[in-house]
C-alpha cells in the first residue's frame, strides 16, 4: 500500500524554544506582516492576532475613522491598550501597525514581555508604498490614512526604520520574496 501523501495540515509543527511564547512582526505598511503572519500561524498552529485588526474590534470603528474623528494622538492611545491586550496571549503571532513602534510605551511593551520575538519585515520605500496603492485599488475599505502624502509618507518610513531596526531580532527582506518564502526564512530562524 502506497504511503499516504501529507498535507500542510498534516505537517508536524516545527520545535520551537519553549520558552518562546509570541512572535511579533514589524514594519512599515506593505511589508507583509499580515500575510506573512497568517502563514506562520497556520504553520504553527498558533493564533494570528492582527493588531490594527484588533484595534478596530475594541474601538467599535475602523482607524480612518479614529483618525478623521479624533486625530493620530487618540489612535495611538487606543493602539497602546490594544498592544497590551495582544501581549497577554500565548502562542500568537502578531502583527503590528506599521506605526506602532513610535510610542515609547509600546516599545517598553515589546521589549518587556517575556517570550517575545520581534522581526522586522523590511523593503524598500517604493516596493512598500507600490504594494499599498494596490491593495487600495483591489479593496476599497483598505485605506491608509498616513499614505495620503508620498513625501509625507516616506518621511515617516524614514524616521520609523531606526525603531524597527533597534526592536527587532531578526531582519527579513521581503522585496523579492513571497509570503510563503519570507515565512519560510522566519521558521528557519525561529528553530535555530
């Protein structure tokens, strides 16, 4: 009889240290943290926790509305008390906002929760600010408040790149890479 073939459902979890509780994914917008996370999750059997997402549950309104209504100052409030709540969970992988790194509270945060692994998703400005206009092209409802000025927009990426880089572990560039194939790169590192 033949051997049964295995499906990715089917595929034994890889060893992680166990003493590694969440892994947090950071980066601009359009580096992949959503896509990528999902995939790490499926793999790992884990949840995947969208932080914006999350945001947008407990506020009961979705951040273009945060910000239109109440201005960046509140949201990053409303982001910090959202990023507390996703630390408390075990054996999650978590995207962050692209902004989130900004406050020095959520940094604390990050860099103080035991378990923790944070990786940075990087690319260039343009490859980022390029997969953005696409995906608000393809979806409507997913506009980027802060995308609203380029100059603007690269300056932000500009002042934000020092943060991730100081926060993460791990860098992955994702410019040429797939969601499949940067996941990949992160479960390696995650079993060394």
């Amino acid at each position: 009889m033949p051997a049964a073939k295995s499906s990715p459902t089917q595929t034994p979890s890889p060893t992680l240290p166990a003493s590694l509780q969440r892994v947090v994914l950071t980066g601009f917008m359009g580096a992949g943290k959503t896509s990528v996370g999902r995939i790490l999750a499926d793999v790992l059997g884990w949840e995947f926790l969208d932080l914006d997402t999350h945001l947008e549950r407990r506020a009961g309104a979705s951040i273009a509305d945060l910000f239109a209504q109440h201005g960046e100052p509140h949201f990053r409030r409303l982001e910090s008390s959202a990023l507390a709540n996703a630390l408390a969970r075990p054996r999650t992988i978590l995207a962050l906002g692209g902004g989130t790194p900004e406050q020095l509270t959520n940094r604390l945060l990050l860099e103080q929760t035991p378990g923790t692994l944070i990786i940075f998703l990087d690319a260039p400005f343009e490859t980022l600010f390029d997969r953005c206009m696409l995906q608000s092209f393809a979806s409507p409802d997913h506009i980027r408040p802060v995308l609203a000025s380029p100059i603007e927009a690269e300056a932000r990426f500009q002042a934000r790149q020092p943060l991730y880089r100081r926060l993460a572990r791990h860098t992955v560039e994702t410019a040429s890479l797939s969601p499949e194939e940067a996941a990949q790169q992160i479960l390696s590192r995650l079993q060394r």
